[in-house]
C-alpha cells in the first residue's frame, strides 16, 4: 500500500510538472516543471530498485540538462511579448498525440522484448553501465551531446542578434 501511494504521489508530480512545463508562457517557469517531472522520474527509479538509474536522472537531467537549460533562458532573456501568439496551442498538442501515439505502441512493443536481450549480461551495475555506454552506445551518446551544445549555441546567438538589433534602431532613432 506504501508503495503505490508513493509511485501516485510521484505520478502526480510528474504529471503536474509536465503540465506546467507545455502550458507556461515563460520559460523560467518551463524550466522548473521539467525539473519536477525529472525529480519525479528519479523517484520513480529509486521505487523499482534501481538506485544508479535514479541518481544517473538527478545528476544528468537535474544537474546538467536543467541547470544549462537554465542558464540559456537566463542568457537569452525571452520576454512576453517577444514571444509568439499560440491560439491553437492545445489543438497541436491532441494532434501531436494522437500522430505519436502508434510510434509509442511500437516503442512499447520493442522495449518489452529488450529483457531478453540483456538476460545474458548478468549483474546490471555502474561497470556494466560504463562499459555499454562508452563502447557500444559511445556514437549516440556523442551525438546528442553534440546536439544539446548545438541547440544552446543557437539560442544564445539568436538572443544576442535581438539585442544588437534594438541597440541599433535606438541609436537611429536619437540620431
């Protein structure tokens, strides 16, 4: 009984921060309901046993994805009302779904498989972590690093390429 009123309690913030995180206009506040739902997926892993999963989601999602995130909103300094006007915002968002919802069966469907798969690898720790993650799975790893520097680079130069042009039609508009 435990058990499943903690895994409700962690549904429940996940569910909340996911909410807060599609629904806010400001991406400070974006922002904290990732974190929530990245804390609430870490306690999820820490109710199945799985302690390395857990405190792999706090250091990778809460201490570096969350925190650069951070640091690229800050940087960039989005504001209300440079951001766009979404009137069919939650239309996209049912359409979206209902769009990814066979991908996610077939996602489902591979992934209740991949057991076997890893039955032969034996003890599942840190080692073994390591050893998969930096020889077999070292390229998408790369990858996506890459791709998250990529992302926050682009985001900085468009916000500093906003600043630099409402410097310069201030200075037209005293000249």
């Amino acid at each position: 009984m435990l058990e499943i009123s903690i895994f409700a309690i962690l549904a429940l913030f996940m569910l909340g921060g996911s909410i807060t995180m599609i629904v806010n206009k400001q991406p400070v506040f974006s922002a904290f309901g990732f974190l929530v739902t990245m804390i609430g997926l870490a306690g999820m892993f820490a109710l199945l046993n799985s302690q390395f999963l857990a405190i792999a989601q706090i250091m990778v999602s809460v201490g570096a994805v969350v925190v650069l995130s951070m640091l690229t909103i800050l940087t960039v300094n989005a504001k209300e009302e440079n951001l766009p006007k979404e009137p069919h915002k939650f239309k996209w968002i049912l359409f979206s779904s209902i769009v990814v919802a066979p991908f996610t069966l077939l996602v489902y469907k591979t992934l209740s498989i991949l057991p076997a798969h890893f039955s032969d690898i034996g003890t599942i720790n840190s080692k073994v972590v390591g050893e998969l993650l930096f020889t077999d799975w070292v390229l998408p790893f790369e990858i996506l690093s890459i791709l998250l520097l990529s992302a926050m680079l682009g985001a900085i130069v468009i916000g500093r390429d906003s600043k630099k042009k409402k410097k310069k039609s201030q200075k037209r508009r005293r000249l």
